[in-house]
C-alpha cells in the first residue's frame, strides 16, 4: 500500500470511528459547534483573509478566469454570510431520531422506523470556501462524519477554515475527526477514497460533468449525482399571457448559468400566434438568442432554426430552444424525450392540464405557474443544501439534512417468540 | 451489438415505455390486474405443474440437491399460496400519489413532495417459481415495470406463470411490457442488462453473496443488496432468565439457515454464572453445536474454543459462538466490531440500557425483547417484501412498496417569479 493510500485508509477509518460518537451527541452538542464556530470565524476574519489572499496570489497560476477568482475571493460579508449560515443550520430542527413511521403489530411488537444519519460523507467540491463550511455544518447537523476535499485552488483557505472548525470541535465535546480536510490536493487520493465503501457510506462530488462522471464511475459507495438541468416550461392554452411573459422570463433570464434555468420554451398551438410574438419581443429585451421550431420561425423570422442537438443542450446561457407543440400531450411527450429531468413547469389555468402535467412529467421537480428557479433548497424550505440529486434512488431534487440520512428498525417487544 | 446486447436494450427500453404508462395506471387497474392474475392461475393449476414437471425432470442435470427440488416444485397448495398472496397485495394501500411532505411558502408557493415510482427494476433471482409472481405483483402495485430474470431451473415454470400474468395485464388494460421475462437463461445477457443504466433505476439481485457481489460490481444503476446477517442477542444483567432463555433459542433454532437468525450470543458477566448453564443446556437439548470464549467455557467445558474468525461468520446452521463480555459498552463494541449490521437484539428490563443498545447499535434492525427471526416484512407490517436491504442508502432492512418509490416536487404557485 503506497503512502496516500494508507492516508486515505486511515482518514476514512478516523471517520468511522467519530461518526458512531456523532451519531449519538445530543442536538444541544452540535448546535453549541455551530455557533462556536461562527465565533472562531468572526474572530478570525484577518487570519482567514492573509490565508485567502495566498490562494489568491496563486489563483493565475492555477489559469483562473476572473469570474472564477472572484467565487474564490473571502471578503468580510461572505464571511459575515458564512457565519449566519451555521447559526441558521443550528435553528433547523435535529433530524436524528425522529420516528418516522411506526407499526403495533397483533403480537404486541412495537416496530418503528428511526431516522439515523448515514455515517461518513466524502465530499468533493471547487474553489468556493463557503461550501466548506456549509458541508460540514450539514454533515454535522445530520450527526454525520465528513471527509472534505477541496480544491487546490482554495487549499490556504480551507485549511485556515479547517482549522477553526476542529477547535471548536475540541471545545465543544466533539470527535475531532468528525470533520476531517484532506491534506493533499493529489488527485490520485481521490481515487484511493472512492474504493473505500467499508468506511464511506456516501459520496457527494460538487462540479462539472466530468467530475461527476470520474466519481460515478470509480465509487464503490453510493453517489448523490447532479448531472444537467435541461428544463422547459409550457405555455398552455389556458395559460394567463401576462402570467406566461413573466415567468417565460424570469426563468431564462434571472440567472441563465444555474442548472434550474430554463433552455427550452414549448407553446400550445392554439395560443402560439397571439404569445409568442410578445413573448420573444420580452426574450430579445433581455438579450436572449432564440432557435426556434419551424411554426415558431414564422412567426418571428430573424432567429435561427432549432436543431436536435439543440434540445438536447444546457446552454447556460442566454440562448432558448422553442417550439410551438400541438397540445399538451406533445408537451409532455417533447419533455420525457428531451428533457434531463430536473425541472419542468407549466404555466395554465385549466385543472384538468395541471393535473396531467404534475402526473405524467418524470422530473425532480415540476412547477405549476412558477418560475423553474425556485428548485433550491432554501426556496422549498429545507433550509440548507449540500446539492441537488439527480438520481431518483435515495434523495431526488434538493438534498438537505434529511437526505443525508437513513433510518433502523427499533422494535420494542416483551419476550415475543416466532 | 449483438444480439443479446441488442435483446437486452430492446427489452429495456420497452419495460421504460410500460412503466411511463404504469405510473399513472389507477390504483383500480392494478387491483383489477392483481385479481385477474389469481384467478387465471387458479383456473390453469394443471397447465402449470405440467410444464413445471418438465424444469424437474431436467433439475439432476443442473445438478440440483433434493432440498433445491423442493423449493422449485409447483403443489397445489403452492400455488394457492401464490394466488392468495397477489391478493394481498391488492389489499395493501397504494403507494404511488402520496402526498409525502409538504411546505407552504411565505410566497405563497405550496411545495409538496409526492411519492412516484421507482420505473424500472430489473430482479434477478433464482429457481423459487413463487419469487415471479410474488416479483411481478410488488413491482406493479407500486407503479413499476420490472424485468424478472429467473434461473435456467425453473425456465418452463416461469414461462406459464408469466405467460398468464402477461394475459391478465392484457385483460385490465396494462400495458403488456409492464411485466417482462428475460427469455434466455444465458449468463452473458445479465451482463448487458447491468449497463442500462438509461432505461433501468434499480437492479434487486436475490441470491447467493457471489450473485450479489457480480451484479454489485458490473451494475452501472443502483442496486438493492442483501449481503450477510450475523446477528447477535446480548443478554443484558437486567434480563429476566426466561425471556432470556426463551429469545436466544427461538433466534438460534427457529430456523437457523436463514439471514435473521442468531450466530452469536453475548452474555453480561455479572449473571454468566447463573445464566449461561441454563441457556446452553436448552441450546444443547435444540442440537447446537457451541464455541465459546474462555469464560464462557470454564462453565460448559465440553463445547470448542471460539475464534476471532467464528465471530465473523455467518454460520447458518446449528453452530454458535458464545461470548460472556464485560458490561453494555463492551457488547456494543463486539457488535460493531463483528456485526453485519442486520439485525441484533438486547435482552434486558433496563431502560437505561435498552436506550443505549437501540441508540448505539448500527444495524438495519434492533431489537428490545424480541427474538432477532421477527426482521421480516411480514412480521413488520409492510405486507409483503421484495428482499431485505443490507445497505443504509435509500432502503434499508425488509423492501416492501415504499421502498420501491421515489418521489418527485410538485409545486403550485400562481405565477411566483424570483
């Protein structure tokens, strides 16, 4: 065994062991560690920043683009918000040891269902530094041990940020290696961690495609994946035009980098000749190139022809894929053959559409007049994520404290035999 | 591609447009084809003991033991047994609508979590013909399409029953891919079915650990595992001796090949002395062969010396390792230590040390003054079960309905934009 695969061993085995401590503090415990570290973090913004500003120094080096070196950068109201992000993860309630089911059976047995956390979390993620510490506070909250890796881009200051996080680990009665920061920004570690489902019960990576593929690929655990967001939403017949317009785009426009933004716009038939001209006017406001279906083309002649490949592109930007479809069936149709099944809305205000609509779209998430940006955690009340699922298997759309837990069997009896 | 591979995406890609149809099939359709199977299989008894008497005519050459005969014979009270089961599954509530969560914004957005089924489960199983039907009835009562891939012995039993389930989804307007029999029993088709990751959610391997560990290793969706169950009872110094020596032959001799059953027995030393005579007499009278510690020894002299390894196995026979241990902690410890983390038991009427076990111990199941034989779908009132889920991710201990479902977000709003 070669030097970083004994680390990755011992890290991972060091996990282990703290998650079954963890797993059994008190809420009381964890809430204390989120606001001492929020104290150490207050208290500490000069150090942290000197840390930060040696990531910085190096930032060209690494080939950062500036938008990338910016995400990077901790200035005191990122920290500020990094430091109220941990005291409202210590408002959320404790998902640990909420029954959530429970069965008395005729034998007297008394079978419930508790919530458990799931154990040790490999975490994998980019240059942000506030992720860091979010990822913990959740891992944490949800009585779960966390392997962080980081990148190399952020490694002075997700060391400084580690640091303080043990100390408060320490002060607060916690296991030290309940949150462990891997030293090397090696990738072969990587790959020694992945092999390691006798100690990591999941593994979550946060980054491109490539990442997630790589990680999917080699784990031997379970891995919460997010893969694209190729999302549409459908202007029905009965759709309110001014309704439509709006949320037409705001979903676009608002943010087009994001994975819940909109990249592909369907129109029903019967109202296409009436919407779509002032609907693409609104678009072309905002600066959005369209590739339109050859009905839509007609009706606005100076965008571009869709293609196949088009509907099957996240373009994370200001680009919209459109197509006119004969009703709400087609709509439904063009969405489980294009879409990526991550989030899908549809503006009417017939039922009957609705209801088919919610029943027949195979996606994480489906909006029925709301903007396709609201798929976040924060916006459906979960509090906090640490990313959003694209699998169905476990935890689907956003993942909070509950989806990074499982749950046991606790069955209470009086000397039943079978 | 050749023709298996082509065969298997064929099949794949059909049971995905069955289960697009079956998941919005009303909860009436699916009880309509529940019923319609059992009574077609009640009015073909003789049809299927004949083409199940041809996969027993051919079971010397697989090479089959009298006990794997047994199992794979179709009696008539077999195959009442079948038909009674299909309905009770119609009897169970249906999972897929459920209204699983909900969050009303201060927007005014509603966010609902729904339950929805899984899609497509590939199960994988071996020559038990009641496996199939039991199979075909889970999968579609929770809005599934499932490919059953049954073993080469019982080929000819498993084409008449799904012969007749094929006709009945006819019959009640389900769609015919809903329910698929892999037609060829060739090994190398397993392996082309585990790459469909685009058409298949989940794979439910049902046999022996090698079975589980192929499928583990080469499946690129998730899979539902049932790997060992070395289970343990500690007889706490707060248990009453009758309950004690009640629940430890019931857990050890009941049936003793079976997963649930106990493999070693943890006794607190302060009532060993006056414990463990007792108890390894009534084991002995069952025929159980006993290896003990040294402690434990010194009091039965005439069993074997336990090794670290016995303590690791999952014997499923009439063997048991014995271990007299020093307190509560020192049980936990073992348990964590050896356990497979299925089902383990306490004895006690200690409720300081009964919150401790439940609390401390990290097995799919834990047990409070029950025998260990009760962690079983059936005996925990989820109606009927697919397998048992060896893994924290997603389903863990008995699979019955829910555990087949995911779910999806529904949101309603009237027009939020961000």
């Amino acid at each position: 065994m070669n030097d970083l695969a004994h680390y990755a061993q011992q890290t991972a085995a060091n996990a282990q062991a703290a998650s079954r401590a963890l797993s059994i503090a008190t809420g009381e415990q964890k809430i204390a560690w989120l606001h001492r570290t929020a104290e150490l973090i207050r208290a500490n913004f000069e150090l942290l920043q000197a840390e930060n500003e040696r990531d910085l120094q190096k930032a060209p080096e690494y080939g950062l683009a500036s938008a990338a070196i910016d995400r990077l950068r901790i200035t005191d109201a990122r920290l500020s918000g990094i430091c109220d992000a941990l005291e409202e993860v210590a408002l959320l309630p404790d998902p640990v040891g909420e029954v959530i089911g429970s069965n008395p059976r005729p034998n007297g047995l008394l079978v419930t269902q508790v919530r458990v956390p799931l154990g040790v979390v490999f975490f994998i993620f980019e240059s942000r530094p506030n992720v860091t510490v979010d990822a913990a506070a959740l891992c944490v909250k949800s009585g779960n041990a966390v392997i962080l890796r980081g990148g190399k881009e952020a490694f002075y200051s997700n060391q400084a940020l580690h640091g303080l996080i043990k100390s408060a680990l320490g002060e607060t009665g916690l296991p030290e290696h309940a949150v462990q920061l891997v030293s090397t920004t090696d990738r072969e570690a990587v790959g020694h961690f992945l092999g390691l489902d006798e100690f990591i019960d999941v593994t979550i990576p946060r980054g491109g495609k490539s990442l997630i593929e790589r990680v999917a690929n080699e784990a031997t655990m379970p891995v919460i994946k997010h893969y694209d967001g190729i999302c549409h939403v459908f202007i029905d017949k009965a759709a309110d035009l001014q309704m439509a317009r709006q949320i037409a785009v705001n979903s676009k426009c608002q943010r087009p980098g994001v994975c819940n933004a909109m990249e592909t716009l369907l129109i029903h038939a019967d109202v296409a000749n009436q919407f779509w001209p002032e609907i693409a006017a609104d678009l072309k406001a905002e600066g959005v190139e369209l590739r339109c279906c050859d009905r839509s083309r007609q009706l606005t002649p100076d965008a571009t022809a869709v293609t196949e490949e088009d509907y099957r592109t996240e373009y994370l930007e200001l680009i919209l894929s459109v197509r006119i479809v004969d009703d709400l069936a087609a709509a439904i149709a063009h969405i489980n053959e294009y879409g990526s099944r991550h989030t899908d809305a549809i503006v009417t205000n017939d039922l009957s559409a609705s209801t088919s609509f919610t029943g027949s779209i195979d996606s994480a998430a489906v909006h029925v007049n709301a903007s396709t940006r609201f798929n976040d955690g924060g916006e459906y009340g979960l509090g906090a994520e640490i990313g959003i699922s694209t699998d169905k298997f476990h935890a689907r759309g956003p993942c909070g404290l509950r989806e990074l837990t499982s749950y046991k069997y606790v069955v209470h009896g009086s000397g039943q035999i079978k």
